[in-house]
C-alpha cells in the first residue's frame, strides 16, 4: 500500500500520525455510491408509464440508496470535518467545502426522494421525469463532490488519523441497519469492484460466515433483485468462487 502525501495544509510528517492510506477503504465506498447514482436516472426513464410493478420495485432501490447516501455523509461529518478543523487549520476551506457540498447533495437527495414515493403509486410519465431530473442533479453534486474530497480530504486525513481512529470510524458505519437488503447491497458493492479484483475482495474482505451465506442464499437475492431493477440485464456481481 503506498502512502499519499498531503496536498495542502496538514501537518508535516514529523509531527503526523504515522498512517497508511485508510481512506482507500472510503474509496471503495465511493465507487460504489458513484455507480449507484450514475445508472439511477436511467432507471426511473426505462420504466413504462403505468408499470406500477416495475416503478415499486425501482422506487424502493432508490429510497435505499437514498438512505445509504445520507448515512454514509453523516459518518463523515460526525468523524472527520471537526479533527481536519482541528489538526490541520490551514484546510479551513477544504473542510468549508466539504460541508457545503454534503449540505448540497443532501437537499438534493431529499428533493429526489418525493416523488420516488408518488410515482411508486402511479407510474406516470410527468412524475417519472420530474425524479429522473433530480437524479441527474444529484448525480452531477455527487460526482464533483467525490471528486474534490478524494483530492482535497482524504490525503489529509490520511495524515492526520490514527489507524485507531479510521477503526472506530468502520465500527460506527457497521453499527447502522444498512437500508438494502444485505446481499443485495453486497452484490452492488461487488459490481462496483474491477472484475480482476473481485474474488480476493470477496475474499480478504468478508468475514467466512458471510462468504458462506452469500453462497448459499445470498447470491441468489442479489440476482432476482437486479432482475427486477433492470431487466435487460445480466447480474454482474459474481464471485467465481461463490
Ligand atoms: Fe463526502
């Protein structure tokens, strides 16, 4: 694992915490997030006006990943902006940005969640367009935010948190109830890894019970989810060694 250097602001190497790249594991995370948001407005559109089935089954993937979206800022606002503050002053306007973009992003989320539940009841055309554009907007936040705390936070906070730290912060995240249904989300998490490193993500990353159940039953939940969601397509998220 190489170490990244700080862009601006933190502190020297002396007097820093001596840190791997955590944030990697945030990376992760982030590739899943920019996938999930990239295809959703191309979800709502592919659906018929009146497929009332077909807009539930899609709606309630949105409010997941919604969901999934607003826990995962609220983690990084209650662990990393106030220590960035704290131990590396001189990124004031890094961490100003960061919060003004997860502020932006959650407006948006929400305006995107509305009318997920109206057009779940109805289908219908205007309503379909009026959540495929907030999707679009949110996608377009998302993308540059990710983009700007890869760049602008995260080596920074590379620099600055202790491996205790970043342990305490994945402790918290597993804490919540994830708002998908586990192995549908850990196949989303799966498709979003490069095909080359699926299988030693799969696994160095699960704990042995989870592998197992994911090759007994979860596999299968993950693809008649992603048959509902997009029906053209084949499910990707396939370990060979599931
Ligand atoms: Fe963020």
């Amino acid at each position: 694992m190489t170490t990244r250097l700080p862009s601006t602001g933190a502190p020297e190497p002396a007097t820093a915490p001596a840190t791997t790249c955590r944030s990697d594991e945030v990376v992760v995370i982030h590739r899943l997030f920019r996938r999930l948001f990239a295809e959703a407005p191309a979800l709502v559109r592919d659906v018929a006006p009146g497929d009332v089935a077909r807009a539930g089954h899609v709606a309630k993937h949105l409010h997941g990943i919604i969901a999934l979206l607003h826990v995962h800022h609220r983690t990084e606002d209650d662990y990393f902006w106030d220590r960035m503050t704290e131990r590396a002053p001189a990124c004031g306007l890094h961490v100003a940005l960061m919060r003004r973009q997860h502020g932006a992003v959650s407006d948006r989320l929400d305006l995107a969640d509305e009318p997920a539940t109206s057009w779940a009841g109805e289908a219908d055309a205007a309503t379909a367009e009026r959540l495929a554009a907030e999707l679009d907007e949110v996608d377009r936040l998302l993308v540059e935010h990710l983009a700007d705390e890869e760049r602008d936070a995260f080596p920074v906070l590379d620099a600055i948190l202790s491996d205790a730290e970043w342990d305490d912060i994945h402790k918290h995240a597993k804490r919540h109830k994830p708002p998908l249904p586990i192995f549908v989300l850990l196949g989303l998490m799966m498709e979003s890894i490069p095909q080359s490193e699926r299988d030693a993500w799969f696994e160095k990353e699960l704990p042995a019970p989870i592998r197992v159940a994911y090759r007994l039953a979860g596999r299968r939940q993950y693809e008649r989810a992603i048959r509902r969601l997009r029906p053209q397509a084949t499910p990707i998220a396939v370990a060979a060694t599931a």
